[in-house]
C-alpha cells in the first residue's frame, strides 16, 4: 500500500522544504474534520494530518479534549488515548467519540515512548498525556513520526500544581505545538444549593499558537444539556 | 470436486451436555443465537428475544455462548474423524468439511466412504457410552456429500441423513432452500425486496449484474448459490512457504497463554501475506509440546482469515487438547512449547475482499495492526477498549474489554434507577480523594435517614486550601448489594460546585461572577467525605 507520494521522499527533503510540503497538502489527504465549535477556532476547520496539538490545564480539559476527538472518531478515524487512569468513557461516548474506535492505553509506565511511536505509526489520531518530562531529542524523534505517518500528535498538559500557588505548571513538553487550545472559563448550570442537578456546562476556549495565522480567538463549548424550567427553580417570578 | 461435509447441527446445545428431547436455546445478547431441536418443534427461532422464546417454550433452558467448552467437546470427534480421512478441514466446532474424491477412490465409493465414517463415530460413541449424553451427540452426525463444501454442508444439514447430492445436480438441489441460508442478513432483506426468496431465484441472477450491484461478498454467495466452491477457482500453491512459527519458553501450561502468543504470529503472518498481496483461505495450525507430543489440524475460513479469527481458531484447537476432559483422548503431558501456522491455501487478497457489509477499512486494519503491536509490547492488559453497561455509579456503568478479547456479551442498558444523572463525569479517579466538607456550624453529616446537618460552604482537598462551594445538591441515597455482606455499600451521593481554591495569604474577596469553578461528584459514608468523579 505504500503509495509514490511526499512521505517515502522525506528523509531526503531538508527540513525547510518538509514544513513547505506539509503546508501544501501533497498527499491530498484532507485534514481530519471537527467539531462545528472547535472548527471555527483552527484555520480551514480541520486537523491537518502530522500537525501537533496541545489542549492546555484548567478545568474543563478533559471534555474539551473529548469533543476535540469525537468528530473524527465518529468519522471512521481511531483514536488512541495514553496515559489516562482516569478518563471516563461513558463520558466521551456522550460528546461523541465511537468508543469502538477508541483505544486506551492507561498506564504505559517506562515504554510511553515505544508505545506512543507505535501508535503514531498506525493511530490517526494520539493521545499523550505525559507522566514525566519528555526529552528534547525524544520529543523531536515523535513528531518526525507523526509528520512522516501524517498521524496527529494531542498533548495534554494536566495541572500538576501541587506546590507553592500562582506558579506556571511544569512544562512536560519541551516543544512548541502547532496551535494550543486552553480551557479558560467553565461554569456549570442547573446545580442550585440544594437542589437541581449538573445539566450543562459552558466552556470557554482560547486558541493561541504559531499555525493559527492571526490573533488567538475563542469560542464557547456547551457540554450536557440545557437546564429544564424544572430544574432552575430558583428563578422565582 | 466433490466434497463431504460432517455436521452436527445444534453443536453448542450438544456440546453444552442437554439431550435433543430438552428444549434449550443458546442466548447470547438477549437473542437466541441456536435451539435444539425440541425447541425449534415449540416455536423457537433464531433472532427471537428471550422473552419471546420463552413464551413459546415455557420449560425452555437458557444457556449462555462458550465456544470453550464448544471446541473443548468437539476435539476427540475430530481426532477420530482424521484416522479415517487425514485431510479434514474444520470450519468452526460443529462442522468440518473434506475434499472427498481422493478418500472416495481409497474406500471405494462415496457410500462406502460414508460408511466408514459412521463406522468409526459409532466406536467413540461406545467407547464412551458411560458417559451418556457423548453417545447421543454423535449419533446427532449428519453427512452429506456435494459439489460444493457449501452444497454439502446443507445435504448433510437438510437431506437425509448420509445425503448424496449426484454429480453436476449441486445447485438443483440448492434450489429450494430460502435465501437465508447464505446468512448475509442485509443481502437477504435487499433480496427479499427484490422478490428473490430462493437460491435458485438468486442463481439465475447474471453474475456481473450481482457483482456490480451487491459487491464482492454477495457475489460469492451467488457462486455458492449456483453451487460452485468459489474459493478453489483463486487458489493457487504458495511459491514461497508461508509459515510462521515460535518458540514459547517457559513453555505455556494454559490456553490463554499460547493464544497471546499467537496473536503476535498471526500478525506477523498477515502481514508477510499482506506484503505478498494474498489473503489465506485454509491455514494449518501445529503445535507441539516438549515431550514432542503434536497436535496438527486444518482449518477453513469462509472468506479468508484474518489476525483474530486465526488467534480464536488456536484457541479452539488448543482448549480441544490442554483441557481435555476425555481420558480417552491423548492429553499433553507438558505445556506447548512451539506455535506454527501456516498459510495451506491462499487467494490474491483482491479476489477475496473481507466482505462488503461491516468491512474492515483500510484505516481500520492498519489500527488493528499498531494496537495488536503494543499490546504484545506491554503485555494482555494493558491496551482496553470500553463498553458501556448497566450501573447507579459512573465506574459500574464502563467496563474495560482487553484488546484482542472477545467482548463479553453486555445486555443492552436498560433504565437504572438511582444512577448518578447525565451527563457523566470525564474523570473517575482510580483512587477516591478523601475531602472534608464544612458547613456554617463546621462538618457537614449526613444521617442513616438522609438528613444533612447543615448546608455544605466550603471544602478542602489533602493538602490544599478551602474552596467555597457555589451550589450543591444531595444527599442521593445508594444501599446497592444489601443482600451481600462482602459488597454491601450504603453510601450517599452529592453534587459540588466549588470556586478555585482560596490562597491562605490573599484573602481577596471571592467574584463569583468570573474564574473558574470545579464540579465534583462526593460520596460521603460514615461522615466520611470523598471525590469519586470529576466533572472536568
């Protein structure tokens, strides 16, 4: 299946003919599409094949995340998910993703690398959360792969603040990603005191980064359902 | 050609030890999958919901799917059937078909060579008369004899018993028989549509007018229709010998064991296969333990054989041999120390698509291939995929499949009562956080009746600052598995929003209107407070 295009050349491309021929599209592949909110954020609305993404801390980053791979998931593509003890799959089945397209690797331990260089290899779509610091020379070595495989690379960048308040997180990536998409405001509604339930939450997103060509922009990411005029009954008339 | 075929119809009844007589149905997913015979004569079909079955055979025994135990019991037939006819192709426990006009030839006739099969069933079944329920499986035998391994499995399926379907009269005799016996359910409703109940309404069919129209699988089964053997028409002998064999030290004692080793063989042998451009039809799997004992059998693949149907069919042949039953049969003395397959038979891999309904996408084989890759890396379970089922807490209603398993069979979820309400925590944490949880007059208790103390104001995490709480709502009461002393839970269920923590030495007053704020979902058991989930 090894197809005559750019991707068997690269080796022999020097680097700033790699960026120039990964910016035009050579192999045809279009980019994988998203979600209507999140495509507004990124230029032409879609993930472009062998690009790196970096979903920023705060809260709210787990389901930005989630919404970010469910289009494509649902679109036919696969998704692998590294280095989550915790994600809840019931909660990515509600924004979206096709579970059966969903892989997760939870605890890959000293092999994050191999595995993560395994699956960019055949994964469309991977998922790292980083446990440990990631070396310059390594994190290079993955995103040749990923821009050789024309896989994504989606890195998360958890909170870890664990020490002293009001100091930056730990960078576990020493890279700059294509585009960052941080959650910056959350709120939730439906929840009173004492009564009501979680029905929707509303998201803020900025997009900052190198490949967005413009100012950062945002959008609002809506999660659940609207609060019924039962619920909210603290809105006395 | 001709071929025979030996079928034992309602295999996973008999196999599972209930007697024709009974009234017993296979149910896997809520629908019946297979019945005996007593159950087919009440109204039992294949598809029904169990509640249906049971209103039409109200004794019906209900049995739940265990090609184990299935491939287990067919093991010593098979070793008998291959002293009679060495080249016995197994198709799945419950059927194996022969290329019949060699050992035709050897016994001197088609009858004779039926004969002779009858014959040596009929010693196994006395060999093993004390154990009643084997004696009548193997009288439940049907042999049929056709053009087509396909013609014959239906002779012997619904001809008389020993069934011979003359020379050049294949498709004839599959003339009558409903559509749905190609078991293509999309192919036989379009079909049905059409006006096309039989197959030889189907065979009259023009085969390009199937092919373009239905695509590669519904073309096979036009040439299974017209009663052709389609798959000899592609074979050809493999040039190079396609085999792949391992070595497994410390030899494997179990079945789980060997089958995790074939998985990594299997994807190496597809994709030697794949680089050649074929696809394998009939494979041999041997293996051999360190005593030297041996175990070689063939088996079919309708249509070819992928990574995971050839990793089950090992797992079929070797819980037929490491956990035999029967003292009759031969069982290994040491665990299997050697693995090989073998590609006997192959087809170029575009004659042969996987199929056209629910096929495998290119994206989607080369995923299978990356995730069979890590998870021979890391080791069985360490790469999941995630099913939804039945639950009240967000951690019951997933459950984490081993890649490469078999999903265990999930009744669809119905209605829980008493679940935490959608949409779900993203974050289950592994491990609870233990929290503490004050109100105005300090820690907030809930009581065996479901009374909280007072409302709750703010909460701390282990080593953090308090947070003030914006809204909550509980106590959402859980007494799961009072009957059961051992996972007997009372526990109540709360919902928090906090706003970010409060630094200690900035005491700025709290805007509530902006910055972020956490939702949690709390347990509290014995005025003992913890985060379970995460709404992040």
């Amino acid at each position: 299946m090894a197809l005559p295009n750019a991707l068997a050349l690269s080796p022999a491309l020097s680097s700033t003919q790699h960026v120039a021929a990964s910016l035009l599209h050579v192999d045809g592949r279009p980019g994988l599409q998203l979600a209507p909110e999140l495509a507004a954020l990124i230029p032409g609305g879609c993930l472009r094949p062998g690009s790196t993404l970096e979903v920023g801390p705060g809260s709210g980053q787990t389901s930005l995340l989630l919404r970010l791979i469910a289009e494509p998931t649902a679109r036919g593509s696969w998704a692998a998910v590294i280095g989550f003890d915790d994600l809840n799959p019931h909660a990515a089945r509600e924004a979206g993703v096709a579970l059966e397209r969903l892989a997760l690797v939870a605890n890959p331990g000293g092999t994050w690398l191999e595995v993560a260089a395994a699956l960019l290899d055949t994964v469309e779509l991977v998922v790292l959360n980083l446990q440990q610091e990631c070396r310059p020379a390594d994190s290079r070595r993955l995103l040749a792969r990923a821009r050789q495989r024309r896989s994504i690379l989606i890195l998360v960048q958890r909170d870890t603040r664990r020490g002293p308040p009001n100091r930056p997180p730990r960078r576990m990536w020493p890279e700059q990603p294509d585009i960052t998409l941080t959650p910056s405001q959350y709120t939730w509604h439906g929840l009173e005191q004492g009564h009501g339930r979680l029905c929707e939450a509303v998201i803020t997103v900025n997009a900052t980064g190198r490949r967005l060509n413009g100012p950062a922009r945002s959008c609002r990411l809506r999660v659940g359902e609207r609060p019924t005029p039962h619920w909210s009954a603290g809105g006395d008339p | 050609m001709r071929f025979l075929a030996v079928s034992f119809p309602h295999w996973p009844i008999t196999a599972a030890g209930c007697s024709p007589s009974v009234s017993a149905a296979v149910i896997e997913s809520g629908r019946v999958q297979h019945y005996s015979p007593a159950a087919y004569r009440d109204g039992v079909r294949t598809g029904q919901r169990r509640r249906e079955a049971k209103g039409h055979s109200p004794e019906l025994i209900t049995l739940a799917p265990n090609p184990h135990l299935d491939a287990q019991q067919f093991e010593p037939i098979v070793a008998t059937l291959i002293q009679v006819v060495p080249r016995l192709e197994l198709t799945k426990p419950g059927l194996c078909t022969l290329a019949a006009t060699g050992p035709a030839r050897y016994y001197g006739g088609e009858v004779e060579l039926i004969d002779e099969l009858r014959c040596a069933l009929e010693e196994l079944g006395a060999q093993s008369l004390d154990t009643k329920h084997e004696a009548r499986e193997i009288s439940g035998a049907r042999i049929g004899i056709a053009d087509s391994r396909f013609g014959a499995q239906l002779a012997a399926e619904h001809g008389t018993d020993g069934y011979l379907v003359a020379p050049g009269r294949t498709r004839e005799f599959l003339a009558d028989l409903p559509i749905s016996t190609l078991e293509l359910d999309e192919l036989s409703t379009i079909a049905h549509r059409l006006g096309i109940e039989t197959l030889g309404q189907f065979a009259q069919l023009p085969t390009r007018s199937v092919l373009t129209r239905f695509g590669s699988a519904a073309a096979t089964a036009h040439a299974l229709a017209r009663g052709l053997d389609p798959t000899p028409l592609a074979i050809h002998q493999p040039a190079v010998e396609l085999a792949v064999s391992s070595e497994l030290d410390p030899p494997a004692q179990r079945v789980d064991i060997a089958s995790f080793a074939a998985k990594r063989l299997s994807a190496e042998l597809i994709e030697i296969l794949d680089r050649h451009g074929l696809a394998c039809t009939q494979l041999r799997i041997e293996a051999a333990t360190e005593h030297g004992e041996e175990l070689c059998r063939i088996w079919r693949a309708s249509p070819v054989f992928d990574a995971e149907t050839i990793v089950e069919r090992v797992r079929w042949q070797l819980s037929g041999w490491l956990d035999s039953t029967d003292p009759a049969l031969a069982k290994p003395t040491a665990g299997v120390s050697l693995l090989r397959l073998i590609a006997d038979e192959v087809a170029g891999a575009n004659d042969l698509q996987i199929s056209l309904w629910g096929e495998l996408s290119q994206a989607d084989r080369r995923a299978v291939r990356g995730l069979d890759r890590v998870s021979g890396l890391l080791g069985p379970a360490a790469v999941f995929t995630a099913l939804i089922s039945g639950g009240r807490s967000p951690a019951d209603r997933v459950q984490l499949v081993p890649w490469g398993q078999p999903p265990p069979s999930i009744e669809p979820p119905m209605p829980w009562p008493g679940h935490v309400p959608e949409p779900m925590p993203s974050v289950i944490h592994p491990d609870p956080i233990p929290i503490e949880v004050h109100g105005v007059q300090g820690p907030v208790r809930v009581t065996s009746r479901g009374e909280i103390s007072g409302s709750p104001t703010q909460l701390r995490q282990p080593g953090g600052n308090w947070a003030p709480v914006i809204a909550w709502a509980g106590p959402w009461l859980v007494d799961e598995h009072w009957w059961e002393p051992d996972t007997a839970q009372r526990v109540a269920r709360f919902q928090l929003t906090t706003k970010a923590e409060v630094a200690e030495q900035s005491r700025a007053p709290v805007d509530v209107a902006a910055g972020a704020s956490h939702a949690y979902l709390c347990c509290v058991q014995q005025n003992s407070w913890w985060i379970e989930a995460t709404y992040d």
